[in-house]
C-alpha cells in the first residue's frame, strides 16, 4: 500500500534511511532530528510530500520531494529529494515513483526533475527514466573542501 506520509510517520523512516546512506559513498551523514524538522515544517506547508510503500505495517520503501516556483519563469517544479526501497521491497519502488509524479500534476507542476547518484544503479535509473520520457539535462559536481 502506498500513501502520503504523515509528521508522525518520520522517524519511522530511520532505518530506510540509514540502508539509503549506506549504499553510497557520496552521503555523509543522516541526522533523524535534522530529517525530521526540515520535513515537518515543508508538509505542514503543503509543499513537500513523502509517501511510503507498507507491506504489514512496515515502511518497505519512500519517495520525498517538493514543490517550488522556478526562480526565474516562475513555472512550479516538483523536485525528487530521496526515492528508496528496501532490497527485499524492488520492483514495487516504480509505483512510489509513480504517486510522485501524480502528485506533481495535481499541485499543477510543469515538470518533475528527479536525481540519482552516481554510484547508485546509475544506469538502471538512467535507463528508467528516459523509459518514462526523462531528458538528462545536467550532471551535478561535488568538492569536498573539509573532512569531518
């Protein structure tokens, strides 16, 4: 079952999370209170959204993002912030894919950009989403300037 993820339902999402940073060398650090404030205020803002797939009551999986006015056109964007799914859940993520999207078209957005790291699957969601009708329109570069 997919549905909207509640304030409550957050810390719920810890242990997704954890599996999520640990399976890139690109994320450093996930702080659940962090996680948990910055999401809080932005759907209690009607903004941002994050659904969940449950199977018996347990998250198996989670997509995040937000809705925003483009700085420049002033088009509604829907950005994807995190989309991930427990190993044992694969294959079910696409219908957590899908919800976002139909969110995005009901907030009135003109375009859905959604990410992916590069050391996560990066042809298998490469190859997803131009399926779907996805153009790569930037690669993103990272420097770290301090080490903790």
């Amino acid at each position: 079952m997919i549905r909207t993820a509640a304030a409550e339902d957050l810390a719920r999402l810890a242990p997704l999370a954890q599996q999520f940073y640990a399976s890139s060398r690109f994320l450093r650090e996930f702080d659940i209170q962090k996680f948990e404030a910055f999401w809080t205020g932005l759907i209690a803002s009607g903004m941002g959204v994050i659904f969940v797939l449950e199977d018996g009551g347990a998250i198996a999986g989670t997509i995040g993002g937000l809705a925003y006015a483009e700085p420049y056109s002033g088009e509604l964007l829907a950005q994807e912030f995190f989309w991930f799914v427990d190993e044992a859940q694969r294959g079910q993520g696409i219908r957590l894919y899908r919800r976002f999207e139909q969110w995005a078209r009901e907030k009135g957005c003109a375009e859905v950009r959604m990410g992916h790291l590069a050391d996560s699957m990066p042809a298998k969601v490469a190859a997803f989403y131009e399926r779907v009708g996805y153009t790569k329109v930037e690669t993103l570069y990272a420097k770290r300037l301090r080490e903790e």
